[in-house]
C-alpha cells in the first residue's frame, strides 16, 4: 500500500521557480515538468512522452509547445499531442497526463489525483507570503527521508533544544507543556508551547534587536499533509498582546513549511521566514535566510541519518511516545486517513469525523 | 486557537506529568500516555460523560512557568 495521501493540493515549487525553461520534479512518485505559456500560465505536464517516455523536461519549448528532445512528439499545454513525426494521423492516445495547477501565496501548488476532484477553494493558505507587509526569506532543501519524518520533526519543537541549540533552541522549548488542538471535521493540528520568560535565541536576539529574556510563543497550526505553519510570537518578558488583539509591541514571524514526498523516501522540503519586522531590511534578510537554512540543514542531516535506520530496522519497531508526541500522533492519524481515503473511487466519500 | 464543534483539546497539566483530555462532548479524562489518551478520546461516545455542572472549570490555556 503506498504511503502518500493521493488527491490532495501539495506544493510543487515557488512560483519564481517556473518560467520558460522547462522545469522537472518529481511529486509524490510522478515525474512532472513545469513551463509557463507566453502569457506567463504556469503548467504541469507528466513528463514522459508517450511515444517511448523520454522525459519531456529534456526537451524544447516552442512557443507554448514541447516539442520531445527524442522524435519530436509535439505536445500542446493540455498535454495533447500535436504533431507526430513523418506521418499525419495523430493517434488518439497520444497526450500526456496535465495536473491542474494553483499559484497563491508565492507557491505553486499541484492537485496529485483524480483531475476531477481538484477543487482550487481547498488550498490551504499562507497569505504572509506575499503580503507587503512581510519580508519574506524562503528556500527548498531535498530531503533524502520519508516525509513522515520531517512531519514528526516539526510536530514537536522541543527537538529544537537538542538538535538546534544555538540557533533556534533554548532550555525552555524542552521544558514548556504544549497544549494540543485537534479539528477533526477539517483536519487542523494546533499545538501551542507559550515560554512566558525565555533566553532569546540568536536567530531572533539578532534580527529583532531585543536584548535580555524573552516571551516566546511558538503556535503551530498543520494542514495536513502539505502545509505547517508556525506563528511566531517574541517579546520582551511581560509584554502581551492588547485586550483587543492588537500586538504592536511584539515582533511576529511566520515560519512556513511545505512537505512534499518526492518519493517514498525522499522529500521536497520547502521553507519560508516571513516577518513584520526591518521590512526591506537586506541585512535582517541574509541573517534570517542563512540562520534558517542551516537549521533546516539540521533537521536534514539529522532525518537522513534516521531515513537509514527506519529503512534497515526489522518489522515491528516498538516506538515510545511521550507528552510531546501529542500533536504528532494526531498527524500521523490524519495522514493515514487521507492515504485510505485518497485511494477510494471518488463516488465513496470517506466519513472525516467519528462521532 | 482552534474553535468548532469537533475540536479535541489536550492540555499538559502544569507542573506534572499529565495530560487532560478534553471531547468536543466535554467529557474529560486524564492519563500520562499520549497514546491511551488519544484511544480515549476517539472512542467517543464510549465512557464519554459530560464532567458535573459546577465542578472544576476546564482548564484555560494559560502561559507556561519555565
């Protein structure tokens, strides 16, 4: 049984990742290529060609046309075949699968499924991304580990005190309880850990400027199984939000994850840092991209180590969770829930909730 | 903060061990085991009862000590 949950939106690529070069990658186990039309539409074509399935990504644009690196199988952005070689009769078999494609929030997402049961209003969104009133660092790193790893990784942050120590982690992420929330209608994991008198970490003593202790709210909100989001929230000690919601005393930063298997034991790990604050400031920027790229580097170097130790274990491995899984074995409920319920035909909806 | 009518909530006890679950029932259990706790609160309805009116008000989230 495959371990991705098919018809589902993931994220592909950043949109500033597709132009007119033709663009491979590989999702959920499909080989796909990305272009954009001349009118700057993005498209995602199975990138093999029908004839005898050299790969599409190694081939030519013609103006919104791929024309095969190999023979010459033309193909239109729908994915029909337009033009055969040495012979007019075009074989009615002859298109490639297209993939229905939505770019919002700076990503390009990508429906993997049912052509049919793509519906655009279930991306779920990360507006920070491309809202001015956030500067935005962002990048991909190729995980060589099962995305259920990076999914554990990031369901629980006290991690962030052993293997980000330095960076990101201090005593307290460890030692504060976690609340966990868990939306079973619509498929939300919310874990909070609120540090009401924490040890400022460099990656925000540095580009926030505040110097001594800190109130450190970490909420993490998880849209299985593509999107995490981490809301961000540091302050002096003591400083809280307003009665009425306003938080003008505190410095916020959106911290975006997007977990695309590649395959089963690889994965796209995309991450962006967007904040309200030194909006522009280039300086902030390079420190936060590069603090926050060697701390995903981290978690990489760390999941492909594990990658290898789950790959060889025997059958049966007895894992022990703790307080701390909370919201992870919640995830991994969901995950294997929309695995069962992406390979049912799409006449037999899945029951989400028990009740 | 998650709101809905099919919201399970699970807080760690401050300064213990436990945890607390909450069903969107409202029926409430504690155990130190993530796992039977989870088991617990999906086998709702199953030995979900609604805690007494005017027992012990359900914990709020509230900043931790550290």
């Amino acid at each position: 049984m495959t371990t991705f949950a098919r018809n589902q939106w993931y994220v592909a690529a950043y949109g500033r990742e597709i132009g007119r070069e033709l663009f491979p990658r590989t999702i959920l186990g499909e080989p796909i290529v990305f272009y954009r039309t001349e009118a700057g539409e993005a498209v995602a074509l199975a990138d093999r060609c029908v004839h005898r399935r050299y790969p599409l990504s190694e081939s030519r644009l013609d103006g919104d046309r791929i024309v095969c690196g190999y023979h010459g199988f033309t193909y239109d952005q729908s994915g029909t075949c337009v033009s055969v070689p040495g012979q007019g009769r075009i074989p009615r078999t002859a298109r490639v699968p297209s993939y229905p494609l939505v770019e919002q929030d700076s990503f390009v997402w990508v429906w993997i499924g049912d052509r049919d049961r793509a519906d655009p209003a279930l991306v779920p969104r990360a507006p920070w991304l491309d809202d001015p009133a956030y500067t935005t660092v962002s990048g991909m790193e190729p995980l060589a580990a099962r995305y259920e790893l990076l999914v554990d990784n990031l369901m629980d942050l006290s991690h962030e005190t052993y293997l980000h120590g330095g960076y990101i982690g201090t005593p307290e992420v460890a030692n504060t309880p976690i609340t966990t929330e868990v939306d079973e209608e619509n498929e939300i994991i919310y874990v909070s850990r609120h540090m009401a008198d924490a040890e400022c970490p460099s990656f925000y003593a540095k580009s926030t400027g505040i110097e001594g202790r800190i109130t450190r709210w970490q909420d993490i909100e998880y849209h299985p199984p593509c999107l995490y989001l981490l809301h961000s929230r540091i302050a002096p000690v003591g400083v809280l939000p307003n009665d009425d919601g306003t938080d003008p005393d505190a410095f916020h930063v959106e911290v975006v994850y997007a977990i695309t298997p590649e395959t089963e034991h690889s994965t796209h790990d995309f991450w962006a840092v967007a904040r309200d604050f030194a909006l522009g400031d280039e300086e902030v920027s390079a420190f936060l991209a590069e603090s926050n790229r060697t701390v995903v580097l981290q978690d990489v170097t760390a999941l492909d180590i594990l990658e290898k130790v789950v790959e060889n274990e025997r059958d049966g491995y007895q894992e022990l969770s703790v307080n701390i899984d909370t919201g992870g074995l919640a995830a991994r409920r969901f995950l294997k829930r929309m695995i069962e319920r992406g390979e049912r035909p799409a006449a037999e909806p899945a029951a989400a909730v028990r009740t | 903060m998650l709101h809905g009518d099919t919201v399970h909530r699970i807080h760690w006890v401050l300064n213990t061990d436990r945890l607390l679950g909450v069903c969107h029932c409202g029926a409430e259990h504690e155990s130190e085991d993530p796992v039977e706790l989870w088991d617990w609160l999906l086998a709702h309805p199953d030995g979900h009862e609604r805690p007494p009116a005017g027992g012990s008000p359900r914990p709020e989230r509230q900043l931790a000590g550290v």
